[in-house]
C-alpha cells in the first residue's frame, strides 16, 4: 500500500519550470534626473548669504552707534539749559521756606532765617523736606 501511493504522489506531482526561452527582463536601472545644485554650489551659496549677511549687520552697527553719539550730544548740549532750571527752581523753593521759616521763626530770638545747620563754608544742597514745592 505504501509504494502505491507514492507513485500516485509522483505521477501527480509537476515540477513549475520557467517558460521556455526564460521570463521577460525587468528593468531595474534607476534613470532619476539630477536634482538640485552640487554641494559645492550650496555651499559657495551659504558663504555668499553669511558674507552678506555679516556686511548688513556691520553697516546697521556703525549707523546704530553714530546715532547712540548724535544723542549723547545733543543731551550734552541741553544738560546745562536743564541744570539752570533746575536750579531756578530750587532757588524758588528755597526762598519760599526761608520766608516760611521767618514766620515762624519771628518770636525766638537770635535766629537767623536761612543760615546753615552745617558748620561749614561749602554749599550744601537743600533737604527735600525744603524742597517739597517742587
């Protein structure tokens, strides 16, 4: 029985061959078109915008500074015309607390109106208490 049904196996069995004259090529060659600049070209490229970038910083930088200078100067001039004004306004302040300070002071005797608690010959400038009307 065995051997029998071997040879049923066998006559039944076919073994898958190739066509002949053999299967159709398959072409599996890569014809994709160059794309894009070589690595030399992006990289000249990257230099190019660097080096333009860095002279638009250099030019905004000396035009940012002469600007920062025109300001500087300008302040400079006014610095005196301010001071002055200043100064008017905290001589108007302190002759109104001296006139303050003579009336109340008007019943002691030996005061003097607007002498220095300070035992010195420099000016010292007033106590903002003074200056409170500014």
């Amino acid at each position: 029985l065995i051997s029998k049904s071997s040879e049923i196996m066998a006559a039944a069995y076919k073994q898958d061959l190739p066509p002949a004259g053999g299967y159709p090529k398959i072409h599996i060659a890569r014809n994709l078109p160059k794309r894009g600049p070589s690595g030399l070209v992006m990289m000249l490229g990257g230099v190019a915008v660097m080096t333009a970038g860095l002279y638009v910083v250099g030019r905004s930088n000396r035009e940012r500074r002469a600007n920062q200078k025109e300001k500087l100067n300008a302040r400079l001039a006014l610095l005196p015309l301010l001071q002055a004004e200043s100064d008017r306004r905290v001589l108007r302040a302190m002759k109104a607390f001296e006139e303050e300070e003579a009336l109340i002071m008007k019943d002691v005797p030996d005061w003097k109106v607007g002498e220095s608690v300070y035992h010195t010959d420099k000016w010292i400038p007033p106590h903002t208490a003074q200056l409170k009307d500014i």
